[in-house]
C-alpha cells in the first residue's frame, strides 16, 4: 500500500509539474494562484467530509490522516541517527552527537552568522 501511494504521489506531482511548467506557462505567478487555489479546495474538503460522515467515523479518519509520533519505533531512532552523523561530519560543525565538539552548535542562520 505504501508503495501505491508513493506511486500516486508521483504521477500527481509529474502532472503537476507538466501543467505548470510547461511550455507555455513558466510564470511563478501562475504557481502561486494554483497553491492558494488548490490549498483552499484542499482546506475546504475537510468540513465537507465532517458533515457528510457521522462524527465517530470522522474521528477514525482523523486519527488516521493526522500525524502520530507517539508510537516512535526506538530501533529506528538508532538507523536514522547513521545518516545524520554522516551529514553532520561531512558540516564544518562536527558531528553533533559528537562528545569531543564541546562548543554548541548553533541552530539558526543568526547564530550562524554572529559566530
């Protein structure tokens, strides 16, 4: 199922891309109208589906299409920490779970820039 979505997911952003992108049309201004169009159709079908299905049916969708990060899995926490030290070493910060970088780093462009 995840696979079928991901599937989808692309065939819609290609399609996206292909129609506002085209030959004819490369203005960002054509890219902005369609977000704010599509985000308020998005947005809109929200309510539309709460009134047409009853409220505890509602609520089970909501839970499901609503991001959780209660039930975290600990063994993933360890596989995505590889990758993240990887990027980290690659910084000129230092890797941050490193204990040997005694100086914080820092975590916004101001900071970034002061320093």
């Amino acid at each position: 199922m995840f696979f079928l979505n991901v599937g989808v997911m692309l065939l819609v952003a290609s399609a996206l891309t292909a129609v506002l992108f085209g030959k004819r049309n490369k203005s960002v201004y054509v890219v902005v109208l369609s977000g704010l169009v599509l985000g308020a159709v998005l947005r809109s079908l929200s309510p539309l589906i709460a009134r047409v299905l009853d409220p505890s049916s509602f609520m089970v969708l909501q839970d499901n299409l609503f991001a959780s990060f209660t039930p975290v899995n600990p063994q993933l926490i360890w596989l995505c920490a590889v990758p993240l030290c990887a990027n980290c070493n690659s910084s000129t910060q230092g890797c941050c779970l490193d204990k040997r970088n005694r100086e914080p780093v820092p975590l916004t462009l101001a900071e970034r820039v002061a320093s």
